[in-house]
C-alpha cells in the first residue's frame, strides 16, 4: 500500500511515472484510462482477481483503441487468422 | 549544462506534417541529463509520432538514432546517410544541436524538437534551474559566486532593489533575491566589503548584445585550416 513498499519509495515513483505515461497516452491520442496503477500486496490474491476482472470489463467497454482501430483490415485478418 | 524541454507532441506533429519518413536524432550529451532529448526520450519521441500518426490515419514511418554530440562535426557526420533517407529530420539536441545537423547537411529539412531554455543546473533530481546567462565578462569573483546577472530579474549591480521583501524577489515565482543570497554569501564568508566597490554600468559588448560571438585560438587550429 502507499508507503509500505519494500522498496521504500519504490510504489511512489511508480505512481509518478504511470501518471507520467498516462500523460503521454494522452498526447498519443489514447484514452488514459487504459493504464491504471493500483496498490496490493501479493497476498492478496482475491482482491487482485476482482480488480483484474473489473478492468477488463471496463477496458471492454472501452472498445479497441484507436491504434487498433485504425490498423488495415488485411492486416487485423493476417494476425487474427 | 544547457537545459531544454521537449516541445508538446502537437506541435512536433505540426512540423513533420509534410513528411512520411522522419528521423528522431537524441543527443547523449546536456538534454540527456535534463531527460529532454536523450536516447531514451528519442525512443520514446519516435514511438509516440508512430502512434499518434497512425491513430491520425496518415501514418509515418520515424525512426530514432542518438549520437554523442550534436554539436560536432565528427559526431553528427555518422548520420549523414540515415538523415538523407528521411524526408525532416527532428533533433533533439539543443540549439546548437539543431542547427549543427542543419549546417551539416544543408539538404536536409531539420527541425527541433525542444525548446532550448537556458544555461544552469539541476538543483535537486528533477529541478533544473538558471545560473548562467554567457556575458561574456564574468562577475562572480565579486559576488561570492552568484550571479546576479543570471539570477536577479532586473540584473542589478550593486545590491537588491525596492522589490526585494523577505528575501524574495518581487517577480514571484518562489525566486529568492539574488542580492539577498550575494549579501548572506558573503556575509558568512567575512567578505563584505567587496560591496563597498561600486560597479559601473555592465559592458554588455561582450554578451549577446554584442552579436553573435566566436572565440577563435590560433594554438589549437589545424595548420590546414589556420592558413584560411
């Protein structure tokens, strides 16, 4: 949790960097949301399979970034195929 | 070290517009520690336009390569191939950088991808701030070692001005007076009366007011080129 990491300081310069890449999704024209920074311990493992499973159903709901979308069809075929 | 900040994506977006092959040069040397315009921030840089030109629906195809220098010959000379298959090249070196590659290779459509600052250093990881402003005539001999032509907003000689309150310069901004920081200096260090000289009016022939400056030493030319 913040402040608790094993590294000191190290889950508080992740949370500086995830919001600095989250800066630059934004710039690329990608939603932010699709990157998030969440604080758990490895011991817990069911929070983490409920977290998991939410933001899959939020990153669904989202639909395929606009990076995907904008992928040539023969392509998206060519690599789902 | 000179200290720069990557333009805003947009507006590096706006000057490779014309292009469908770019080059991202970084620079290993002053925008590397200032984390503007290094290999990795080139790499990141070149990933970005990919992305972002493709979300757009007219994708290029950028590349990145960082060299040592960007503000010698023998280091940007190695691009020369790489930046004549590349339709503009953005550099991510300061200035200098920017119009070396240019200068270099004059057939080549070079534009920058920071905003070059100033002259300074960094404080604490992650603040950079100035120091220097290159006058040409160096006063810190009698200033305990600050500037007051860099650090004081009205680049005053002889002591702070009406808008010196706590220490503080008048501008905001949490810039402390220089004058403030030139007297506790040399206060502490039983100097004081180097204030007591008065300094005249600066010479300013010898900074940029002077035009644009070229130091040459005869000791260090190649013979070749001294006999130009």
């Amino acid at each position: 949790m913040p402040g608790d990491c094993h590294y000191l300081e190290g889950n508080a310069n992740a949370k500086r960097r995830v919001e600095y890449t989250q800066h630059l999704l934004r710039s690329i024209g990608l939603e932010p949301e699709r990157l998030r920074m969440t604080n758990l311990s490895s011991a817990m493992g069911h929070q983490f399979a409920d977290l998991a499973t939410r933001f899959a159903e939020e990153i669904r709901a989202l639909g395929p970034s606009a990076l995907r979308r904008s992928r040539p069809a023969a392509q998206a075929t060519a690599e789902e195929g | 070290m000179i200290v720069a900040e990557q333009k805003p994506l947009e507006e590096i977006k706006g000057l490779i517009a014309e292009a469908q092959k770019v080059l991202v040069v970084g620079c290993g040397t002053c925008v590397t520690v200032c984390f503007a315009g290094g290999e990795k921030e080139a790499g990141i840089l070149a990933t970005s336009l990919r992305m972002a030109t493709r979300i757009d629906g007219a994708p290029v195809d950028v590349s990145h390569a960082t060299v040592q220098r960007q503000c010698e010959w023998e280091y940007v000379d190695p691009l020369r191939d790489q930046a004549h298959d590349a339709d503009i090249v953005v550099s991510l070196g300061c200035g200098i950088g920017v119009q070396a590659l240019a200068e270099r290779f004059p057939d080549v459509v070079v534009v920058p991808g920071l905003n070059t600052t100033f002259l300074g250093l960094p404080t604490e990881q992650g603040v950079w701030e100035e120091r220097c402003a290159a006058c040409g005539s160096c006063l810190l001999g009698l200033t305990g070692g600050i500037c007051p032509i860099a650090r004081c907003a009205k680049q005053l000689l002889n002591g702070p001005c009406g808008g010196s309150q706590n220490g503080m310069c008048e501008i905001g901004h949490e810039t402390p007076c220089a004058w403030q920081l030139i007297y506790d200096r040399l206060s502490a260090q039983n100097r004081l009366h180097l204030l007591m000289d008065v300094m005249p009016a600066k010479d300013w022939t010898t900074s940029r007011d002077g035009g644009p400056r070229r130091i040459t030493r005869e000791d260090l030319r190649l013979a070749a080129e001294a006999s130009d």
